[in-house]
C-alpha cells in the first residue's frame, strides 16, 4: 500500500495510499475493491441513469459498460449517479424552470463527487438536453482525463413521429383541426422507447457539437441508444480514459478556442438548437476559453446548413446514423477548410487523423446537401441587436418562415399568460407575442417556450406570428421565434419598456431588432418601471437566481460577471 503515486493516480493516491489511509480502504473494500485495486487508477463514471425521461432509462447498462471498458484497461471502474430532468414533461409548467438549473446541480455534482472521492479520470454519460453540457463543465471543472458519451438518439414513433409531433398535435387539437382519438394516437406512439428526442433538437446538437469538440470519441453523437455501437462506444470510452491517464490528456488540452469553433460550426451546419449557443459560451467559460455571441456570427457568415433535420427540416437523427452520422459531415468540412484539423481528441490524435479514413455519404442520400449547395448559405443562429437586445438575442430563422417580421406586440408576463392566449385565439396574425419576466433571474431558470411555439404552429400561425422572449426555446421550436433577449426583463431591460400595440420589427439579414418607440417614451417608461418581487426566495430556484449569470454570457453559476 505505499507505491509511490504516479500522475496515472495523482488524486487517488492521497486517498487511498499508506498505514493512514487503512479506514478508506476498508470502506472501499465493502463496494468490491480488493487489494489489486488499490493500486490502480480509479475512473469515475458519473451515470444520469433515472426513470425519470427516456431519454436517461437505459443508462444504467451504459455506465457498466463504460465501468467494465475502464477495468478492462487497468483502472478501476466506480458508477456514480448525477440527476437528470425531463423537458419534455416539465414544458409548460412552472416545473420547467428547473430545467437549465439542472444543467448547473449536475455540474456541480460530478465535480463535488470526484473531487471528494479522489476519482483520477472520468467518463460521463448524458442523454437529455441540459445533462450533456452540465456533464462537460463538471469534466472541465475538474480538469482530469475525461471522456464524455452521448446515451444515444430514440427511434422514430408511428408515422415518422417523435415529441414534437406531439406537441403540435396538440395546437391541431386546439384550433379544431385533430379530434382527440386522432391525439391519443399520438401520444400514444410518438415515443416508442428509451432515447433522446429523435430530430436535431438540443440532445442532438449538444452531442453533436461535444463530439465536435473532441471531447467525445468519434462516431457517439450518431448511435441509436439500444444497439451494440453505443454500448460498445461506452465501454471503449472506459478504456480510453486510461490511454488519456497514461499521456496525462486533460480537458483543457482537448476544449481549446479552436475546437469550440470547430463545434458552432458543426452546430451550424446541422441546423442546430439555439440553446447550442448558451450551453457553448456556458462550456468554454468554465474551461477558461474567451466565446462570445459575436463569434456565432462570424462564423456564422462562412458556414453552410446543410442538414435536412427536424424540426426545419425532414429527417430524425436516427436515418442519419444509418448514412454514417456525422464524421462524413465533418470530413467535407474539414476539406472545405472550415474545420481546424489539428485539434487534440479524446482519442489522443488530432481531429485530422480521425476523420482520414471516414467513408463518404451514400452518393444518394437526401439528408446532407453538398456544401455548395447548401439549404441555407449562412447560418440559421442569428445573433440580433437593437433597442430591444442591446447585449444580443438569439434566433432560429431557417429561411422558410421568412427573413423579416414586423408586427404588433401582444405582451405577456409568463409562458402560461401568453399559451392561455394562444389557445383561445386572442393571438392572432400579424402579431408579435413579447413573453418577459422567464429569464435566467426573472423566471427564474430561462423556461424553453416548446408549447407557445407549437401551439402556434399547430394553430397554423407559424408564418404569420413571431414570439421574442428572454426565455429559451427547444431545439424542437420552429417558426420565427428569438429569444435569449438580454439584459432581461427583470434587470430592467428594455423587453420590459413594451408595451401592447407597439411596432416591433425582427431583421435577420441586418441581425436587428427594434421596437419603434421614441428614446424619450422608453426613457419616460424606464423611470416609471419597478422591478417585480421575485418569484421564489427560498430553495434552489432563489439560490439560482442571485447567482445566475446573463444569457449573454452562458447563464453560469460558478463566476461572476
């Protein structure tokens, strides 16, 4: 027991090495450690294995797998649970505000278990929207081996359906256009199994752009989350962590500036979900990297959607992991010269060397488009600014809803307030709902707007209403829609000087948006403005509220301004 530690044991060691440390041993020794173990690297698997979503149900068998990989390679394997939450239960309840609080409890899980246990390396397996980015800041908090592996993406339900088709469903129901036996069909076989949300919505993007980063191995955002590829990915995972031990490969070696470039650009041109540009800025602020709104725009400027993925587009994740995920996708970039190829991987080579033995797509394939013939030229994450964002918003404008809105607002002081509204057809063409007061602080916890936006689509007002807010969307949100709007409603920003009937227009090509209101009446609003009592002043919510950073800059808990 008194091996000379290692860098492969730096932070077990202190714990379990030594005549002291014989009162740790002996608890180790009552969850299967032996004395063999004692003298090999311990690997962390932070599991968000829960009953909770599907999207989490059958991570348990991952993180043995992940486990059986790292003992395979020499180390010694301990799972560990962080908690995961639903969104697509919690969407449009008051539930839903602890949904981008999660994403910071996980973070702050996985730091505080491997920290105190002493863990020398990690795998973390996440499979819904906010446990993938809270996963990678708990890795990158950390700063130890890492490696980070996506649950798997769900399968398509009856008719080419998924959550989101059920969500729209329920807006058909509510304009009269779908009866309720029509409904109960799709509720009842949207969600065919475990998985995440099965088109390129958060989960997708999330793993999408991790794997861009590098941080995950090549080939785990595109796996179906009941095959044998994921849980082979998983137990491979377990084994490199012990190769990134051994070369002393960290975080922060791997999530450099380049590689976050190299993940917008991933996330652009799959189409991907606005939260993309939260959870990123979130990401490398806690790795130390400088990420800014303004860098989504210029790349922004040279990269191409390319990807025919719901919700703008036609296909589910899971027909693109039968054309080959997306390494094909990245290998064109990288060939394209939109990709830095030198990035360090989790593999332990560059992001050049893995990509150089990838086959292309299927020369028939309908779901990635050629780079220079693109759906869209630029990219679909628009960046605005004006009267309404002087720190900067964020919009999902495909082109097909158009690229200029300007309406009449119709203003709201909650999610419910404005779906209560939508639904009994007050909202109507031409306007532009304002729902204020559901920021990082004022909601608190940035509820994402999937049921107004559906229920507008659903109604059949997706080109006729624009919805702005400094709440979030789900990456299954479609029609035009911006949000992140900051400062926000509750630090007094100017989403809370609106008022009803006044002009609002959104420009997605001059990245502007602006109410049409004289300086001196938003001046003679402002003085006469009082923020509301806040909502929550006990229990997490509250706590979050007074930590919460804008979301201009990630909505992180963990640092100031």
């Amino acid at each position: 027991m008194t091996d000379t530690p290692n860098h492969t044991r730096r932070h077990s060691a202190p714990v379990v090495d030594g005549v002291g440390k014989a009162a740790s041993r002996a608890m180790l020794r009552a969850v299967g450690f032996n004395d063999a173990d004692f003298k090999k690297p311990q690997v962390g698997v932070a599991s968000t294995w829960s009953m909770v979503t599907p999207c989490n149900s059958h991570i348990g068998e991952l993180a043995e797998q992940a486990r059986d990989g790292a003992d395979a390679a020499g180390g010694k394997g301990v799972i560990f649970n962080t908690i995961t939450i639903s969104d697509g239960i919690a969407n449009g309840t008051e539930g839903m505000k602890y949904s981008l609080v999660s994403r910071e409890v996980i973070a702050d899980s996985i730091e505080t278990v491997a920290g105190c246990e002493g863990f020398d390396g990690l795998v973390a397996i996440g499979g819904c929207d906010k446990n993938m980015p809270g996963c990678v800041m708990g890795l990158a908090r950390l700063n130890r081996p890492s490696v980070f592996v996506y649950g798997g993406t769900i399968m398509p339900g009856k008719g080419h359906t998924d959550i989101v088709s059920v969500f729209e469903a329920m807006g058909a129901h509510s304009r009269g256009d779908m009866d309720l036996i029509e409904l109960k069909q799709i509720e009842e076989t949207a969600i065919p199994g475990p998985g995440s949300c099965g088109g390129m919505y958060t989960a997708n993007t999330m793993a999408s752009a991790i794997e861009a980063l590098g941080i995950s191995l090549p080939g785990s955002s595109a796996q179906n989350a009941i095959s044998q590829e994921k849980r082979d990915d998983c137990k491979a995972a377990g084994e490199a962590v012990l190769e990134l031990l051994a070369r002393d490969i960290k975080p922060s070696d791997i999530m450099t500036r380049k590689a976050f470039e190299n993940a917008i650009t991933v996330v652009i041109a799959l189409g991907g979900s606005t939260n993309a540009v939260l959870h990123l800025i979130g990401m490398a602020r806690t790795i130390g990297v400088e990420l800014t709104l303004a860098d989504f725009t210029e790349i922004g400027k040279r990269v191409p959607v390319v990807a025919d993925l719901r919700p703008s587009g036609h296909y589910m994740m899971s027909e693109l992991v039968a054309l080959g995920g997306i390494q094909p996708l990245m290998k064109n970039l990288l060939a394209a010269g939109l990709l830095h190829g030198d990035c360090l991987t989790v593999t332990g080579n560059t992001l050049a060397e893995n990509l150089a033995d990838v086959a292309p797509y299927p020369d028939d394939q309908q779901i990635i488009a050629p780079l220079d013939k693109p759906i869209k030229a630029e990219s679909h994450l628009r960046i605005l600014y004006g009267n309404l964002a002087p720190e900067g918003a964020v919009a999902k404008i495909s082109g097909k809803e158009g690229v200029r809105f300007s309406g009449t607002a119709r203003v709201f002081g909650s999610e419910e307030e404005a779906q209560a509204r939508i639904n009994d057809g007050t909202v109507v063409a031409g306007d532009v709902v304002v729902i204020r007061y559901e920021g990082p602080k004022g909601g608190p916890g940035m509820r994402e707007m999937l049921t107004p936006t559906s229920a507008i689509m659903g109604r059949g007002l997706g080109n006729d209403v624009a919805l702005i807010t400094d709440g979030r969307f789900s990456g299954g949100s479609h029609g035009f829609v911006v949000g992140h709007v900051s400062p926000e409603a509750f630090e007094g920003g100017p989403l809370a000087l609106v008022e009803n009937g006044d002009r609002i227009t959104i420009d997605a090509e001059a990245d502007t948006i602006e109410m049409h209101v004289a300086d001196d009446e938003l001046m003679r609003r402002k003085a006469a403005w009082q923020r509301p009592e806040p909502r929550y002043t006990r229990g997490v919510l509250a706590k979050y509220a007074r930590l919460v950073s804008s979301a201009s800059t990630g909505a992180v808990t963990d640092q100031s301004e």
